[in-house]
C-alpha cells in the first residue's frame, strides 16, 4: 500500500513531491450540478475523502473506475470515506455520467488542470488519494495502470481506518495480484458495459443477436425464436410493417403484440433523432 513505485512515476505518476503524511492541498471546484464543493468544509464536517483523478484519454476506463468505485460505495462508507472524482470535463457531461452510471458520489470539474497539477497528477495520468479526518494524505497511489489497482489500494487503505470493513466479494477468491476477478465474476461491469456499447451501436447496424437481445430487453424474451428463423437484423426490425409482425411471424395474437409494437414505435424514433442529429 502507499505510495507508487518508480516505475509508477515513469508511467504519468506523482511528480509534485506530496508525501504520505503531508497536508492535502485545498481546492474549491464546481460539481455535477454546479455546487461549489471546497476541501476546507469537507474537513471541517470532519469527514474522510477518497480523491481520485480521472484520465480524460481514456473513456472506458474512466467509466470502469466509476463503476467500481460505485459496486464498493457502501464499504467506503463504512470506513466513513466520502467520494470526489476529479477531471477536466464540464459539469454538464459529468451529470450527464453521474445519472446514465447512477453515481452515489460527486464527480468535479478542473477544466485547467490545476488542481490536477497541486496533487502532482499529469493530464493523462491518474491517481488516487485518501486524505484523513485531519487533513493528512494517507495514502496515494498515481499511475496509469488499471483501474482495478487505484480501486483495490483505495479499499485497502480504507480498510485500514476501521475493523468493520469488508470488499466486495460476494465470497469468492481472489487472484494473486488483484481484485478483479471479484468484479469479473460478479459480472456487473461487464455486463454494464456490454449495454452501453449496444446502447451507442445505431440499431440499423444491429445483426440477429443485437435484435434477440433488444427483444429479451423490452420484455418479448418468449418469441426471439421466430427473429432467430427469419434472419431479422436491425435493418429488417426497423422496417417490419403489422402485416409483416401478423402474417409473417405470426404474432398478430401473441400476447407480446402490444408491448412488440410500441417498443418497435419507440425504436424507430430514436433511430430517426439519432441519425438527424
């Protein structure tokens, strides 16, 4: 635990000298929502803080680390550790992240970096801080490694601030030298992931199994069969007339009829604002 290795600094690391044991610089920047959020009333609430800088290059991870953070919320807060992500993006995208991820925490807006360059994190780089009741780093670990490394030192580090912590395991074992077989296993990042990428693939470009999952989505799991036997892709989805849903896949009495067509009503509208905008 504690701070990164030589090799850690050579990768994008810390180069502001900080040290465990030193104060953490103060700051004030504006979250999600536009609140000033100040490092002075934090501590004067007497609150513990888990900081973590954001690297901008790279969005999947960027996500990924959210999400983590997210799944071991609860074990933070058992530890009495409140979350702040940091990044140069704008409010505005960080509450649009904030509500489509569904983040219990603040992400926090350095559009010129500068609060990055006090904690000595560069531009492409991240690093992850817990900072006492006090004031006092305890911990920081800056690097562009894995995600999974900035999340496990961070819950290691919290956990060594009360008894009355666990991780998030759902009782499985774990590799030798990182968590994330734990996240792997549990299947909810990837799973998450998986429908985001879906989400952003336009469904003209959908292939039979697009479709099939599309269909499990908005409850008509019980006729993906008959898309199956009739090579539907998105093209074709999108296309479907009632005669073609009636006659030709025989669902005119199909109990999914209703649901089938507004789901396919919704679909093609969606498509038509994404490809006008």
């Amino acid at each position: 635990l504690g701070k990164s290795s030589k090799k850690d600094k050579d990768k994008g690391g810390s180069t502001s000298g900080l040290e465990e044991g030193d104060f953490a610089p103060t700051f004030t920047l504006r979250d999600h929502r536009g609140h000033r959020v100040s490092l002075t009333e934090f501590l004067a609430g007497g609150h513990r803080l888990l900081i973590f800088f954001l690297s901008r290059d790279d969005q999947k991870q960027w996500k990924r680390q959210c999400r983590l953070l997210r799944c071991n919320y609860a074990y933070f807060s058992s530890a009495g550790v409140q979350l702040l992500g940091i990044s140069s993006e704008e409010p505005a995208f960080h509450n649009a992240e904030v509500s489509n991820m569904q983040l219990p925490f603040r992400l926090l807006s350095d559009p010129s970096n500068r609060v990055r360059e006090k904690y000595g994190v560069s531009p492409g780089g991240r690093g992850t801080f817990l900072i006492n009741e006090f004031g006092v780093i305890t911990m920081f670990f800056s690097s562009t490694e894995t995600v999974v490394d900035h999340v496990v030192r961070a819950l290691s580090a919290a956990a060594c601030l009360c008894t009355n912590f666990y991780f998030f395991t759902k009782g499985r074992s774990s590799p030798d030298h990182t968590f994330e077989g734990f996240f792997q296993l549990s299947g909810l990042i990837e799973a998450e992931e998986a429908r985001e990428e879906e989400e952003m693939k336009p469904p003209v470009e959908w292939d039979v199994e697009d479709v099939v999952k599309w269909l499990e989505r908005v409850g008509c799991g019980g006729v993906v069969d008959r898309f199956r036997n009739n090579v539907i892709k998105g093209s074709d989805l999108l296309e479907l007339s009632d005669a073609d849903i009636c006659d030709d896949l025989e669902l005119g009495d199909h109990p999914c009829y209703g649901v089938l067509t507004a789901a396919l009503q919704d679909l093609r509208v969606s498509n038509f604002r994404s490809s006008t905008s």
